[in-house]
C-alpha cells in the first residue's frame, strides 16, 4: 500500500486562495466534516511550515474532495488523504521535506504526515493518532513522521471511526485496516483565513 506507514477529504473550502508567497496563519484552524461527524483540526505553522503550507495548498486546490480513510487501526492510528471512493490513488505534487524534529510528538489527536520508508516522501497522505505513539517521533539515528497540528474539538468522532469495522480493501495494496462502509472527509473549511484567532 503507497504510503502506509513502513509503518507507511467531497471536500470543498470556502476560504480564498494562500499563494505561496503569502504568509501562512499562525494557528490555521480548520473544519472537517465527514459522512461519520464532524470535527476541528489546528495546525502549527510556527513548527512545521513546509508541512502546513503543503496541507493547506492541497486543501485549497479541492484534492481531497472525496478521499475515504484507507487505513483504521485500533488504539493506533486512522489515515486518510489520498485514494478517492473508488480507491483510486490520486495524482500528488512532489514529496516535502521531513520536518520531524520540531518538538511536535506523536501523541493522541496529534495529526501527522504519512510517509514511506524514504524520510522525505511525504506528499498528501496524514493520519490522525489515536493513542500515544511515541515509535513514531524522530531519534538521533532516525528521522520520525512530521507532527503539523492536533484536534481542538470532536475527538470523539476519531474514537468512533477508529473502531469501526474494517478488512480487505478493493484493491491489492490495500489488503488490511479497510473500513467496511466507506468513511469519506465530505468538506473542509478554513475557520480563521485571515489569521484571526478563533473563539470557542
């Protein structure tokens, strides 16, 4: 399966462009809403700008309209990003430097960026941690998997699609942890684009 972890969202966003050139929110928050609940998402672009920008521009640009969770493993991890309903792998942008060792650790509601064995490989696909999974924060001989935000509200939708069912996908890359009925993120929405803190 590209991009598990070697241990390898009908999406639309109501905010504006973020050119490249503009500078990115401090704490850009954001909405997701799924067919199984909603919940909210802040990222950190004072730790992992490369990584956040690379997210938000993927956002903006509607690539994951339709992409289902391909990967749910109980007490571990539940990821998503990059096959469509059809489960299909959609076409990315070049890979983004790790940016792993910025303090960020793999804790529960962290959200991270998937990646293959290559440190630097990471394109579209993230996973949201459902338990403390401190193997997967980076080592003085290794590189880790890059930590860019964490949920603010609704944890409780993650616990609900972590343990939902799953078992062999439609295809052979994807031979296990497939939910059953599809999990599809059906919109996302920038809650602070014009870099305004958000009020709960």
């Amino acid at each position: 399966m590209r991009k598990l972890f070697p241990i390898t969202l009908l999406l639309s966003l109501v905010a504006g462009p973020l050119p490249a050139q503009d500078p990115l929110p401090t704490y850009p928050r954001l909405l997701i809403e799924t067919n199984s609940g909603d919940f909210e998402v802040e990222l950190y672009s004072n730790k992992a700008p490369l990584t956040v920008r690379n997210f938000l521009e993927y956002v903006d640009s509607g690539f994951y309209s339709g992409t289902v969770f391909h990967r749910l493993v109980p007490g571990f991890v539940a990821q998503t990003g990059g096959y469509d309903t059809d489960y299909k792998l959609k076409p990315t942008r070049k890979s983004i430097p790790n940016e792993s060792g910025n303090g960020l650790s793999n804790r529960r509601g962290f959200i991270a960026m998937a990646r293959t064995g290559e440190p630097h490989s990471a394109d579209s696909q993230f996973y949201i941690n459902l338990a403390d999974n401190l193997s997967l924060d980076p080592r003085p001989t290794r590189w880790g998997y890059t930590v860019f935000g964490r949920i603010v509200e609704g944890m409780e939708v993650i616990d609900k699609i972590g343990y939902v069912a799953t078992g062999r996908g439609p295809i052979p890359e994807l031979s296990k942890d497939v939910p059953v009925e599809a999990i599809i993120i059906e919109k996302i929405t920038l809650l602070n684009p014009n870099n305004e803190p958000v009020v709960d």
